[in-house]
C-alpha cells in the first residue's frame, strides 16, 4: 500500500494484521456541557466554516464556545471561526461547480437541490433528484447529508430509510393500520435505517441502498425491534487518507409492552402507534462509505444526568471544527424524549464536545504489552511521525523491517529511542537520535509498533515535518 504521507488512523485491522495483544478501543469525546445557545429553533443543524463568501448562517462564534444569532444574510466578521444552520437542510460547498452554484443545499423531504453563489440567494437547480419511491412517508424525513467526495469524485448522500419487518401475530392489532396505510400489509411495521446513494450527477441520485440498520444483537422485545437509526450524520474525515465517521444517532423507540413507564403520559399518532424515545449517540467507521464499523456499540456520547439539558434526546450537528490538537463537534440537546412537544423543544440547547485530534480510535495494547506489524507499505518523506500517548508507566517503540519481515539496519527495536511521558500527537521516532528516513524512500518497509503499560497510538504519519 502506498501511504504516501498521508495520516493514518486505526479504524479496522489494516494495520494490524500480525498482532499480539492489541485491541481497537473507540475513545469517546469530553462533553463540556457548554450552553453554546439556548432555545435553538430546530433540532437539526449543520456546521460551515466562514470562508469570506458565504453569508447564510444563523448563528456565529469567534471562538466555539460563545456563539451569537444572527439574520440569513449577515457576513460573518473577519475574526469569526466557526457558523452554524439550523434546519433539516444540509448545505456544502461543490468544487465542481461554477461559482454562481458554489453552495448546493440538500433538502430531503422536498426532494431538491438548491443553488447559490453566497447563501443568500438560493434557486432551485434540481427537483425530484431521488426515486419517489424513496421519499416521506417511506423515507427521506428528517436530516439527511449529500456532500462532494474527493475520495470517490462524485456526490454521495446518505438519507432515512424506512426498512420493513413482519411484526408476530399478537401485535397485528397494534401496527394494523399504519402497515396497511405505508408497508403493505396488517402485521408490518419500520425502523428507521440509514441509506447511501452515489451519483455523478447532482440531478438523479439512484434508489438508495441499506448500509446500515438495527440488526438481531440490537434490541428486540416480543419479537418486535425497537431501535431506530436516526439522522445520518456521516462526514469524510479530511485528516486521514481515507476514513469516514458516521455520529449514529441512536432512537431508542418505545412501546408500552415493554416499558415500565406511564404510557398514557405520551401521544400516538394518527395510525395509533407511539412516535416517542430517547436518542444518544454511537460513533461507526467505514473505510469506503458503504460497510461500517459499529466496534462494542457502547455510547459515544451520553445522554445527560437526569434534569440536565440533554438527559433524554441528542442530535448530532453536522460537520467538524479542527482547532489545533482537538476536534470540535457539536449536538443539541433536549431533557424531553421524542415527542414533537413543541414547549419541551423550546429548551433544545447547543452544546460542544471536544476531541483529541485522530482521537475517535487507538490501538491500546494489554498492560504487559503488545504489539503488532503492517503491511508492506511504500512512503514519502523523511520522517515517522506518531499521534501516541504514554501517559506516565506506558512506553513504545517502533522497527522498521524489509519485505520479508527481518529489521533494517539500524532500525531495528533495539535501536528505537523509547518514547515515554508522551501525549503528542507528532512525535517524530528516531533510533539512536536519528529520525532520518530518507535513504529508505524508494524501500518497501514493514512498520512494527510495540505498546506497553497503557500507552495508546492514535495515528502514524511518513512527512518532513
């Protein structure tokens, strides 16, 4: 594989394919609790950076933590970082297109692309981009993502799919009508799935495929599933050579035949069924967009302790802020489940969680140690450099080998410069105080990482610098 020297991060076993006693540990992000902005006026919402052109933000902040409103026409001030949307619309900047379409926006539930030269202005380019077949009520509710990929140079959309499922004789009563009305048939019923749909063009996007939905270890009661996959943030992550992370917003639906609580506390809609649950967040990675990692399926972020802010409904924003060794990501809140209530939804609040930079997974390695070996990999620059941290016992070292597996010379484990009391995310490695890599530049080398006493490695990277 040619890594050139571009970053690479620990999603899946690429790397790790000769190991011993290491593991992929997902890390989860600090929540700051942070009231970024009270009263947000949806739950959706979508991160842009000011880049001098764009004007349609409705709200602005100098430094990510304090966040002023503002009108869909206000330019940002010079010393402005970052800018949020809020609505079911996700907008990104399209390099393909001429500048009085530079800024696309993606409506799902209308099933439409808008154009624009600054966000101002919007015109409608495209109508009925998607299928009938895949719009509301059998999908595209909600916030759903398009972007330009520079991996696969096309548009790439990830969007609600309702995927179908035969309920067991004694609950036909229950999703009778709804199943008659959108599912064809008196004992079927949904969960909410996440589809993705590639295009070359903006204009017709094909039926959407399942890449990813609850599945038989997720929960089920009286035969019936009750987890939803809900508003598809996925993102490419533009740090590493290829990697996309998908914030999995995760709908908990509840049903009064498994639930101790008071039902009779929540509506149902007109087909006679519960709308209602509570949402947290579970972090998925995907080398190519279509299959994805789910890793233990534990919380990414949690909800809330109860009382607070976010106890019982989060939506993760779109989009990410890298601001010198950390990620920036954003969500909002609600103490209130998934009810529609319209005075619980006045309270949403937007909050910040922050993140080591590469730092959504490591490879961790057993207290006595471990390691593991790459593949053949070729490289350019004259350095390794490691995002890695020690803490205080932990220590690493890195060899590098030929093709068949037998060290180099003079980079051999041996030779390595133990790295300890790191927590950086460029530590150059050198052996014997030299990290010169060069006249190794046009070699195939094998990188073998050892790992002991707690010490965590986020990413390696070939470079200069």
């Amino acid at each position: 594989m040619n890594v050139n020297d571009r970053n690479q991060i620990f999603i899946d076993g690429r790397y790790m394919g000769d190991s011993r006693g290491v593991r992929i540990v997902v890390c989860p992000p600090l929540k700051t609790n942070e009231v970024c902005l009270r009263a947000v006026p949806s739950a959706y919402s979508s991160l842009i950076k000011p880049d001098g052109v764009f004007r349609w933000y409705h709200a602005l902040s100098k430094d990510g933590i304090h966040w002023r409103r503002v009108s869909g026409f206000t330019t940002p001030d010079p010393d402005d970082i970052l800018g949020v949307l809020f609505g079911g619309q996700t907008v990104f900047t399209d390099p393909k297109a001429p500048g009085n379409e530079r800024y696309k926006k993606f409506d799902g539930l209308k099933n439409r692309i808008q154009a624009s030269s600054d966000g101002s202005d919007w015109r409608v380019l495209h109508e009925n981009v998607f299928p009938a077949a895949a719009c509301y009520p059998h999908g595209m509710d909600s916030q759903n993502v398009c972007f330009y990929d520079p991996i696969l140079g096309e548009y790439t959309a990830y969007v609600r799919v309702n995927k179908v499922y035969e309920c067991p004789a004694e609950k036909i009563p229950y999703f009778e009508t709804i199943g008659r009305q959108r599912y064809g048939g008196p004992n079927r019923y949904s969960r909410r799935a996440i589809g993705r749909a590639v295009t070359k063009d903006l204009a017709h996007f094909p039926m959407p495929k399942v890449v990813l939905g609850p599945d038989e270890r997720d929960p089920a009661f009286d035969g019936v599933k009750v987890m939803d996959f809900y508003t598809p943030q996925v993102v490419h992550y533009p740090l590493a050579q290829d990697a996309y992370f998908l914030f999995n917003c995760r709908y908990r639906s509840y049903e009064d035949w498994y639930l101790p609580d008071d039902m009779s506390i929540y509506p149902k809609t007109s087909a006679g069924i519960y709308n209602v649950g509570v949402e947290d967040m579970e972090l998925d990675a995907s080398r190519d967009g279509s299959s994805w990692q789910r890793y233990d399926r534990k919380p990414w972020i949690r909800l809330g302790k109860d009382g607070s802010f976010d106890s019982r409904t989060m939506y993760m924003t779109r989009g990410m802020h890298v601001h010198g060794d950390e990620i920036w990501l954003y969500y909002v809140g609600l103490d209130d489940p998934h009810t529609g209530n319209a005075e619980a939804q006045k309270r949403m609040i937007f909050s910040r969680v922050v993140l080591r930079r590469d730092g959504f997974t490591c490879v961790e390695a057993d207290y006595d140690g471990g390691e593991f070996t790459t593949p053949p990999l070729q490289f350019k620059g004259e350095g390794l450099f490691l995002n890695v941290d020690t803490s205080a016992m932990g220590l690493a070292r890195v060899e590098l080998q030929d093709a068949d597996g037998k060290p180099v010379p003079g980079f051999a484990l041996a030779d390595c410069d133990r790295i300890h009391a790191a927590n950086v995310t460029s530590h150059r490695v050198t052996w014997r105080g030299d990290g010169d890599l060069s006249g190794l530049i046009s070699n195939e080398v094998k990188v073998h990482f050892e790992l002991q006493f707690g010490a965590r490695l986020y990413a390696f990277r070939f470079g200069d610098q």
